[in-house]
C-alpha cells in the first residue's frame, strides 16, 4: 500500500552515470533486459519522453488511463504525468528523452509540443499508430539521432535539436486530432487553446467554469467551447472537469490529504460538494478510489 507522496517517485534526467544531460536516448530492449522483464512502478519524470516502438506487446498506464501497446507505435509522455509501462514481451524500440532547456537552447517553441496533441498534459494520451512507410521515416530520424549521440562534434546539440524537431513536425502531420483546413484559422485556433490549457493550470483549483476562462481570453463560452472541440476532440468544460479529477485522484493516491481537505485545496465551499462531484464524473466516492487503487 501507497503511504504518502512520496512514494511515487519524480525522476530527473540523468545518464548512466546520474551526471544530468538535457537530452538522451535509449534502447526499449536494453531498459527491458535491464529491469529483467519487470515492470517499472508508477512515476513522473520532469522531463518529455517520446516512445518509439517497432515490437511490442502490453499495457501503457498513464494518468489512470490504460493503452494497449502494439507494434509499430508512437507514445508521448508530458513532465508530470503518472505512468507505467507493463510489457508482457520484450519490446524493440527507442526512447527519446528531453528536457525543457534543450527545447529552448534549440529554438523549439512549446507551441511546437504542445500542436502535436499527443502531449497531453491533462487529458488522453493515446498512442499514434504508424503504418510501414510513417514507421521507417521516424526510424530513419531515431537512426540519425543515435548516430550524432554518439559522436563528439561542436554543433551536436544543434544536430539532435534539428532531429528532435523534425520528428515533432512530423508527428503534428500524423496526429488525427487536427481537422482544421484553413492554415491561418488553425493557429488562431492552436494559439487559443494553448492559453486555454496553461491558464487551466494556473486556476483549476479556484475556477471550474467555462466562462471564467472565456473571461479571462476575452471571447464568448460558446467560441472556447466550440475552438477547442474542434481542435481536441473534447469540449471546454471537459478539459475543466478532467484536470480537476486528475489532480483529486493523484492526492488520493499519492497523498494523506483528507476529503475536507482535498476538497478546500481544489475549490469547493464543501467537501459533500466534492464527494458528489467526484463520484459523478468517476462513479465511486473518494474514498472508495482511495482503497481500491491501492489495493490494486
């Protein structure tokens, strides 16, 4: 049984020798050999990680939601999010991991992550399937990736940077979500969004209506609503309930907070509030989740 916060660990981005490094990447098989088959236990790093997966079969925990993982596959994990990866085979493939410093020293914009739609910071994560010819591009880059990692050369971070970036390119062009057609409605649309997203990260814990952050970006409920279903696949309020429930069932899992407490932190003027609007969008009481998923 969980006890407390500090039982889901954060890591930090290290190389085999725990010296910190901004950007890395590993072999799937390797990590699988290295854990001898087991699987890893729930954790957040504080950096991206992008899983490249040629071979694999098993399941991708993440934020409570659970993807079947299969051959030829592309998963991003956001900094922050919970997850676990259980292969129930050995896997072949690659992980890329970065940090936030290597997007900036390399002039990778966020809006750059954040228009792949695939890093979700609070909302699904679902892997990207490939077909044969998107899976030999993304091999050919990792290929290049490995072969300048490798190297001791002036310019090789700028090199990974450029790799880095023109993967990100090309998932953005794979990624189903993005339906928009005309190119200066869609980064109108992105550019919404993305300030939706970060301002809900700011006030989840005060504001839980659509019309407060329509307030806060100056346009109508029914415009953000709208915008960012068409872009996402999920409406406004949805990404509001979502992010608040994400954060109730991290404190309840890894956390002694109490119900009255956890209900004060995340804004409601009482806790049977809380108990009701958990078990409505989650289908158990807090507590009841609480036991459950530590039992599990």
């Amino acid at each position: 049984m969980l006890r407390g916060h500090t039982e889901i660990r954060t890591y930090a981005l290290t190389d085999q020798n725990d010296d910190p490094v901004e950007f890395i990447l590993k072999d799937v098989a390797a990590l699988y050999d290295e854990m001898e088959g087991r699987p890893d236990k729930p954790h957040r790093h504080d950096y991206y990680t992008i899983i490249l997966l040629e071979k694999a079969k098993g399941i991708h925990n993440i934020d409570f939601k659970s993807y079947d993982m299969f051959d030829k596959s592309l998963y991003f994990v956001y900094p922050g999010q919970v997850h676990q990866v259980i292969a129930s085979e050995r896997p072949s493939g690659w992980v890329l991991n970065f940090s936030k410093l290597f997007l900036i020293k390399n002039n990778i914009h966020d809006k750059m992550v954040d228009d792949v739609y695939l890093f979700n910071e609070h909302g699904e994560t679902p892997p990207l399937p490939l077909n044969n010819e998107q899976f030999e591009y993304y091999r050919t880059i990792v290929s290049h990736i490995c072969d300048y990692s490798q190297m001791q050369l002036e310019y090789k971070s700028d090199a990974l940077g450029a790799l880095l970036k023109l993967l990100l390119i090309q998932s953005n062009n794979h990624c189903s979500l993005n339906k928009a057609k005309d190119l200066q409605s869609l980064e109108a649309g992105n550019l919404l969004v993305r300030n939706f997203k970060n301002l809900i990260e700011q006030h989840f814990r005060i504001n839980h209506k659509v019309s407060d952050y329509a307030d806060m970006l100056s346009v109508t409920s029914d415009y953000l609503n709208k915008s960012v279903k068409a872009l996402t696949g999920k409406s406004a309020k949805e990404y509001i309930l979502h992010r608040i429930i994400l954060e109730a069932k991290r404190s309840l899992l890894f956390t002694e907070l109490t119900n009255k407490e956890l209900a004060y932190e995340l804004g409601f003027e009482e806790p049977a509030h809380f108990s009701n609007f958990f078990k409505r969008y989650s289908g158990v009481a807090p507590l009841e989740f609480r036991n459950t998923a530590r039992q599990n």
